[in-house]
C-alpha cells in the first residue's frame, strides 16, 4: 500500500466531503431553477458535476494506491435559502472550508514524507484557487447587483464561468 492507514482515512473523509460539495451544488442549482435563474442554477449544476469529478479522482487515487475505499455518510446540503446572496455566500463558505481541508491533506503528506499523494493533491491545490476566486467574483457582482439579479444572469452568461466538461450533458451549454 502506497499509503499510511492513516491517510487512507484522510482521504475517505474527502471523498465524503466533495460529494458533500456537489449535494449542496444541486441544492443551491434547484433553488436557482426554481427562482427562473437559469444561469445561475446551469452554473451550480456544473460545479456541482465538478464535485462529483473531485470525489471520483479520491476514490480513483485510494483505489490505485492499494488503499480501502469507505465512503462516510453525506450530511444532508441546506435546502432552503432567504436569497441569491446567501446561496452564493454559503458556496464561498464551502470552498473556503475545501481549501482547508485541501490543506490539511498536503500537511499530512509532508508530514508523512508521501511525495506521492503530495504530487496526486497538487492538483486540488491549483483547482482551490480557481474555484475560491470565481466564487468571490460572483459574490461581488450579486452584491452589485442587488436587486437586479437579471446582472448577474448577463454575468454569468457573459463570462461563459460555466465550464463545458462536466459530463452531466445538461448543465452547460444549454
Ligand atoms: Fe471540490
Ligand atoms: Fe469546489
């Protein structure tokens, strides 16, 4: 095994945590939708795609280092939400909280001395920094925006922040 049972867990637990990440995605999505927001709820649906890809190359890496792959039980996402603001605050939130968790994995990994997982969680690393800072920017535009949320609609629109790859065939594109 490639890997310390200890990081073996680590990386359980993130497996976890990025479905985590695409349930509330499709949560936030269906709020979206339902408001006839659909950019936006397009967009959620993508990074919720997103994290499901996150989740798989976890369980990939596990799977390939000779690890054991348990998946923990997901917390139910938040269902209900008072505005588009708190939605995409509370998605910011969530990836802020990934960055850590990002973090702590590449800690753990020096820690270790595993180069392997180090250079396997790199690539997290540099997709953090994507995904925090598209997420801020769109926090700031909804705060411009106010109450003209049709903005934010064009934003994203314009932006094409929707990515092309996700492989729901549904969020993007569309
Ligand atoms: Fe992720
Ligand atoms: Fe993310």
């Amino acid at each position: 095994m490639i890997i310390s049972k200890k990081m073996n867990s680590a990386l359980n637990e993130q497996v976890g945590n990025e479905f985590g990440a695409s349930l509330q995605y499709v949560s936030i999505a269906a709020y979206f939708s339902g408001e006839g927001l659909t950019e936006l709820a397009n967009h959620f649906y993508q990074q919720a795609s997103e994290e499901r890809d996150h989740a798989m190359r976890f369980v990939k890496y596990v799977v390939d280092a000779g690890g054991k792959l348990e998946i923990p039980a997901v917390k139910a996402p938040k269902g209900a939400f008072k505005s588009v603001a708190e939605a995409v605050k509370l998605s910011l939130d969530w990836e802020q909280t990934v960055t850590r968790q990002i973090n702590d994995l590449v800690d753990l990994s020096t820690k270790e001395g595993d180069h392997i997982t180090a250079n396997f969680l790199n690539w997290f690393v540099n997709e953090q920094l994507e995904e925090l800072t598209t997420m801020d920017n769109l926090l700031k535009v909804v705060k411009l925006a106010g109450d003209n949320l049709l903005y934010v609609e064009e934003y994203v629109a314009r932006h094409g922040i929707t990515k092309n790859d996700g492989g729901t065939g549904q969020a993007a594109g569309e």
